[in-house]
C-alpha cells in the first residue's frame, strides 16, 4: 500500500491574552491509501485541531504534511469531512441537502448526480429524497450525511466522532454501516473516537494520542481474524479484548 | 399489524381525535369571542356614559360620533387620502428599512472588524430618542413626504440592523464549519447557511419595525404634514375638534392591526414553504 498523506512534526498552539496553550507537539504518521485509521486520546487532548489541520480548515504552526499522490502530482488529496452532527439543513429536502456540494462547487453535472441518485437507491433512502431532515431517523441522517461527503469524491474521509450524538445501540449498527459503506466505495479514513471498541473493531490501525499537548504515544495494527460486517463479530473476535487491553494500558500509562 | 384489530383501533383513535380538534376549535372560538365581547362593551360603555353625561363628549367624544365624523370626512374624500398617505408612508419607511438593515447586517457579518468599530454606534443611534431628529430633517428635507418617510425609517432602522445582525451571529458555527469543509467560500456560508438559517429572526424583527415605521411616520406628520392621520391628529388638537383627533386615533388602531396580520400571513406562508 503507498502512503499518500505523511504528517511531519505537526505542532499548533492556541493564543489568547492570557497566554499559550500547546494543543499538539511533534505529531508524525503517515496515511496509506485505503487505511482505515481510529485517533484515540484523553477528552480535550487535541484530536480534533488535529483533523481540522488534516483537513487544511488550519494550518500548522509546526511541521509539514507531505503529499504523495500515486500520479506524482502535488494536488492536495480531496478530502471529506463529517463533523460530530450530521447538520442537514431543515429548511431544504434530503435530495437539495445531499447535492449542497455539488452546489457549492459549481458541479453540478449529469454525471455526479447521477452518481448521487445511485447512492440515495443504495443507502435505502430514496423514498425520503423530497422529506425533511427531521422525518429521517439518526441513522438516515448519517447517511444522508455521508452522501453529501461522498458526493464530491473525496479520497480521503475525515470523521470527528460522527456517531457521538446517537444513542448506543443505534451507535453500534451506525458505525458500522457507515463503515462498511464507506470502505465498499474505496475510500481512505481517518476516525476520531472516544470508544475503545469502536476503535478496534472498525479501523486498521489505531493512533493513541497522549495528553494535551498531544503527541502520539503508541500505533497499533488491528488484525481481527473476523472481520465481518455485523456490529457484534468483531467484537467476539479472540484477539479483541487483548487489543482492548494494550489500547487500555497506553492510553492510561504516563510514561 | 392484523388488519381487525386495527379497524376497531384507528376508529376509536378518529373519535379521539376528532374529540381533540372539536376541543381545540371550542377553544379558539371562546377566544374570539371574548375579544368581540370586551370591544362591544367597551363601545356600549362608551356610548352611554356620553349619553348619559358621565363623560363630556365633547373631551371625550362617543361612538356615534366617530361615526358621523368619518361619515362626514369620507363625503369630502379627506378621510381616505389622509389614511392613503400614512400608509403609503408607513409601507415606504418599512421597506427601506428591511433593505438598508438587510444591507448592513450583511456588510457587519462580512466584516467583524467593522462590526466592531460601528458597535458603540450603532447602540447609540439606537437609543437616541429620534424625535429630538424630526426637526433637523425638517431643515434639511423641507416639509413634505421624503422628510416623513426619513421620521419612519429613523425610528425603525438601527434597532432592525442590530437584530439582524444578532440573528447572523447566532448561527451554529458548525453549519458554518460544515460549508468549508465542503469547499465553499464565505459567501457561500452567507447564502446557503446565514440567510436562510435566519428567516425566524428576519420575520419577528419585521413584524416589529411595522410598527415602528407607522410611530415614526406619525411623528414626522405631527411636524411636517399637509396630509395624513398624523396631521389630522394635530390639526384636530389645534381647532379643539376632538371628535376628529380620536377618529384618526382609532383608524391608527385598525392600521396597526391590520399591519400586523399581514406580516403574520405572509410569515405563515414563508413557514409553511419551508415547513419551519
């Protein structure tokens, strides 16, 4: 697999009159195309500058994000970015919400929405393209958030705890299925979570961020010996609650 | 779901529910009434303490006599041109004032830093009385209708721009956000998100200059009118006719109502079109 995203001593600070806050310091770790990453770290440790920096909405003070297109082109990878509430709009239908991009960006061509109606058929929510957002359930709007992201092609998709606002069980099937899709359409990932078993049971390798000011502590590989799509498997896997454990033991140890 | 069960269920939950709409539409009913009632009252009352002495009807004037005196306006034709004139100012004022603080709001939204260097500004055009301004518009418009207009949209426009302008700020920053991440520009945070996410704001802030534009027209055909309620009001008051003064009041009355019912309809159809 190439790297096509590598971070390089990632630094950024917070400025106010009464002084500095170092938000993260000396971050490094490269992206491999069709990854699936999970950033896990202590609440308020920076996870989120650190996608906001990912996604280019910042710039860091430190350091340098590397591209590495397998073309060799310089363009900076597409990128996604589901934030932690879906943030459809009530006042437009499922269908005008999906297409704000395409909107945005001027491209709105017979070929993207095309591609936008096929995914509205198989995410089953074609039969709401006219409602509004609040006659979806939370798991539709999840998905109608995602089709707005995936609308734009993105390369790589950026999810800031996009399941945190649903309740656990709906959280379970919506991870998943949110997952499930977006690796169907071949796409890399890079999740931010506060649940441990989320982690595990949806990425590749897991990122273990350490205390603000943060920087990473540990990276470990996920192999599940059942990686299936079902919520539960993987959960049941026999390697998963060591995994659990070791995610356990790094984030809380401070060495 | 068993299709008998369900029939004997549904028609128990329509009696139910129509039980609820015949409570609902009782209850708004009741309402009405009781609104009629105290305004027919208030008339019957008003009517007999004239009749009956209580009152003098010259200071106080009567039913009746509105009515004769309307009656008596409306064959010379004053009357309407007097009420055509206010409302024609009334609307002008308010629609130039949606569209100046529609503007500015914007430019403040655009521009914090502007925002920041109007704010003492604008909070002081604000609570400046603005009738202390009618005079000088006086001198510098002379009397007629662009002076009145100025009156009206003085006394509605600082308020409107700061309402509008509070109304953008509250956005979610994270729909905001949202639009970056999709590659949009500010403007398009303005239009697709700002804007229409502010319709609420836009519509309550309306419903109140309304009525501002009308105090402040009032005011500017106290002081620099030949025509309009606000003269009449005046020139009433100056040849002691006050039958004439409280008719011209209580067409401001059915003005104001009827300003406001239709701003509330057009408010309903706005909501209804974006299901809000």
């Amino acid at each position: 697999m190439q790297t096509i995203l590598e971070l390089k001593n990632i630094g950024y600070s917070y400025h106010s009159l009464h002084g500095e806050t170092r938000a993260l310091t000396n971050i490094s770790f490269g992206v491999q195309e069709g990854e699936f990453i999970a950033i896990v770290g202590p609440s308020g440790c920076g996870k989120s500058t650190l996608l906001s920096i990912i996604a280019g909405l910042l710039s860091p003070e430190q350091g340098t994000i590397v591209v590495n297109n397998p073309d060799g082109s310089l363009a900076y990878p597409r990128i996604g970015y589901m934030l932690q509430r879906d943030h459809l709009f009530e006042w437009r239908t499922v269908y005008k919400n999906v297409i704000l991009g395409l909107e945005i960006n001027h491209m709105m061509t017979p070929d993207r929405l095309e591609t936008v109606n096929r995914l509205l058929v198989d995410y089953g929510l074609e039969k709401f393209r006219e409602k509004r957002p609040s006659e979806l359930s939370g798991g539709m709007k999840q998905r109608a958030a995602l089709i707005r992201t995936l609308a734009l092609d993105p390369q790589l998709l950026l999810l800031d705890e996009p399941f945190s606002a649903l309740d656990y069980q709906t959280r379970l099937f919506v991870s998943a299925d949110i997952c499930r899709l977006i690796r169907a359409a071949g796409k890399t990932m890079i999740i931010i979570t506060h649940d441990l078993s989320e982690a595990i049971s949806l990425a590749d390798r897991v990122i273990i961020l350490s205390n603000r000011p943060a920087t990473v502590k540990a990276q470990m590989p996920i192999r599940l010996t059942l990686k299936d799509d079902s919520p539960l498997a993987s959960r049941n896997a026999p390697e998963f609650q060591q995994y659990f454990n070791q995610l356990w033991e790094d984030l809380n140890n401070d060495s | 779901m068993t299709v008998k069960t369900k029939k004997n269920d549904s028609r128990h939950e329509l009696t139910k529910q129509e039980e609820f709409v015949k409570n609902h539409r009782r209850h708004h009913h009741q309402i009405s009434t009781m609104r009629i009632t105290i305004f027919v009252l208030f008339l019957i009352l008003w009517e007999t303490s004239a009749y009956l002495g209580w009152i003098d009807s010259f200071f106080f004037a009567s039913p009746s006599r509105v009515l004769l005196c309307c009656v008596e306006q409306l064959k010379t034709n004053a009357l309407l041109s007097h009420i055509g004139v206010t409302l024609f100012e009334t609307i002008v004022s308010f629609l130039l004032v949606l569209l100046f603080s529609l503007l500015a709001a914007t430019l403040l939204w655009y521009s914090h830093r502007m925002s920041e260097v109007l704010e003492p500004y604008l909070v002081v055009l604000n609570s400046l009385p603005k009738s202390a301004l009618a005079p000088l518009f006086i001198v510098w418009l002379g009397t007629g209708t662009p002076t009145i207009i100025v009156a009206g949209i003085s006394v509605a426009v600082f308020g409107s721009i700061i309402s509008f302008y509070t109304g953008f700020q509250q956005v979610d920053p994270e729909k905001i956000t949202l639009i970056y991440t999709l590659g949009g520009s500010k403007r398009n945070a303005f239009t697709k998100v700002v804007l229409p996410g502010s319709i609420p704001i836009l519509l309550s802030t309306a419903k109140v200059n309304i009525g501002l534009a009308l105090v402040g027209v009032i005011i500017g055909e106290f002081l620099a009118a030949r025509r309009g309620l606000g003269y009449l009001i005046i020139y009433g008051s100056q040849v002691f006719q006050l039958d004439m003064v409280i008719t011209s009041i209580i067409i401001l009355c059915i003005i104001a109502l009827g300003f406001y019912k239709s701003i509330q309809m057009i408010e309903h159809h706005i909501r209804k079109k974006f299901k809000m």
